[in-house]
C-alpha cells in the first residue's frame, strides 16, 4: 500500500508534514518557532502539487505551482525572519513572564 | 524489496522524523537544524515524483536561503541558550487532539477516494517544459513575481537598517 508508485502514499507524507506543522504553530509561543511551522506546512502543500502533478494530470502545470509557492516562501522569509530577529530586541522574554500576585 | 522502495522509505522517515522534531524538541536550535532533514526529505520526494527541477529548486532555495536565514535568526536571538525560556510551547494535549483528528480526517479521505490518474507516468527531464510553460502560459504571474521579490528586497532593506536620527 506504501510504495513509490502510488499517489496516496505521497499524500499522506503530505498530510502527516500538514499536521505536524499545524502543531506547531498552534502551540509554541516562540514567533520563530511558528514561522518553522508555516515552512513545514508550505511544504505539504508543495508535496501535493507536484505528486497530483505526476500522478493525477500528468503535465507540469503542479511543478510551476509548487515554484511559486518557494519563490514567494522566500521572500515571506526575507521579510519575516528579520521582522522577528528585530522584535525580539524590543520585547525581552522576561515582559512575557506572568506578574507576580 | 527493490532498492528504490527501501529509498523511498528512508526518505519518508527521515522527512517526517524530522518534521516531527521540529514539532515537538524541547530545544529550538534543534528544532531549526531538524528543519534540513525536513527540506532535504521533501527535496527527495521531489525527485521520486520526477521533478528533478523542483528537488534543485528546492535544495537551493530551501536548504541555501531559508534555512541560513532561520539559523541566524536563531542564532542571533536574545538568550536562546536558555531552553526554559527559548522554545517555550503551550496548549499541547488540546493541539495534540486537534491535529490527530485532522490527521485522521485527511488520510481517511486520502485512502477513500479514487483519484484521478494518468495514461502514463513520465519520466523526463522537466526543467524546458517549465521554461516553456513560464514563458507562455505563465507569463503574467511570473511578472507579478518578480514584483514580489522587489517589494520583499526593498522591504527587508528598510525593516533592518538603523535610521539615522538628525
């Protein structure tokens, strides 16, 4: 059921990287660790594009999809992770730390 | 067992395994660097799927770009030895439940429906079709981004320099 030659095996990868990447960033309160996140999703997108692709339609079209979504996941990645890296400056871990009653 | 479906496992859990570290390591520096078996995984699914441009597009980008983008990030963070408060993660057995259900969901829906399929899987070298495909069908959207890279370029530019304050 699991083999290279069928489409639901690639889906489920895809799935499986969906879900971890959805845990992610629902639970880690760290900006950077939910940007690692929004990649691993991206990625799963990226997976069933080009297996639909091969599989399903058998043209390229997927493959110029799955171009964009890299082309524009880095340049999320050129605006956001410097985003992130100089808010971290501004607000220290310890503002986020609960109030002592 | 052929050889290319020992691969293709190898690959799958050294994807997913990796992706799963980045879900749940305690610390994130080893979270960020799990996140390269993660791209390099994804890279050789790419290249089981036949699209051998996509998995070099994916290496140089992912793995060259994004990946020394995250590290610095990490890197450069304020007290990030500092496991406690560094990768801090809340709310997980209500994630946990979600995200199981919803994974449930999906490979139940992957493993029930009869996908469309193709005359014949091909195997070709894909790198001119998508030149041609860029240049053709795809031209206004390929224009639209090179728009986007100059915003993001001109946008990273003015979020990281100091202003100068007369």
């Amino acid at each position: 059921m699991f083999s290279p030659n069928d489409l639901s095996s690639y889906l489920i990868i895809g799935a499986i990287l969906f879900s971890l990447g959805l845990f992610t960033v629902l639970t880690r309160r760290n900006a950077i660790s939910v940007l690692m996140g929004v990649e691993l999703i991206l990625n799963s997108a990226n997976i069933n594009y080009v297996a639909f692709s091969h599989f399903s339609s058998g043209s390229t079209d997927g493959q110029i999809y799955a171009i964009f979504v890299i082309m524009l996941a880095a340049a999320e990645a050129a605006v956001a992770w410097p985003l992130c890296w100089l808010s971290s400056r501004f607000f220290t871990p310890s503002m986020w730390r609960p109030r002592k009653r | 067992m052929e050889i290319s479906t020992a691969v293709f496992y190898l690959v799958a859990i050294i994807t997913v395994g990796s992706a799963a570290m980045v879900a749940f390591s305690r610390n994130i520096i080893y979270s960020a660097f799990s996140l390269l078996g993660a791209f390099g995984g994804v890279a050789g699914i790419y290249v089981f799927l036949g699209a051998d441009f996509v998995a070099a597009v994916q290496l140089l980008i992912y793995v060259g770009g994004i990946l020394v983008l995250v590290l610095f990030a990490v890197m450069l963070t304020h007290r990030i030895t500092d496991v406690q408060i560094t990768n801090r993660a809340a709310g997980r057995l209500t994630a946990l439940i979600v995200t199981g259900v919803l994974l449930y969901l999906l490979v139940e829906t992957v493993r029930g429906t009869s996908w469309a399929k193709a005359k014949e899987l091909v195997h070709q070298a894909t790198t001119g079709t998508i030149g041609d495909l860029f240049l053709e069908s795809y031209l206004l959207p390929f224009e639209l981004a090179s728009l986007v890279l100059l915003a993001a370029l001109i946008g990273a530019v003015v979020i990281s320099r100091k202003e100068i304050k007369e």
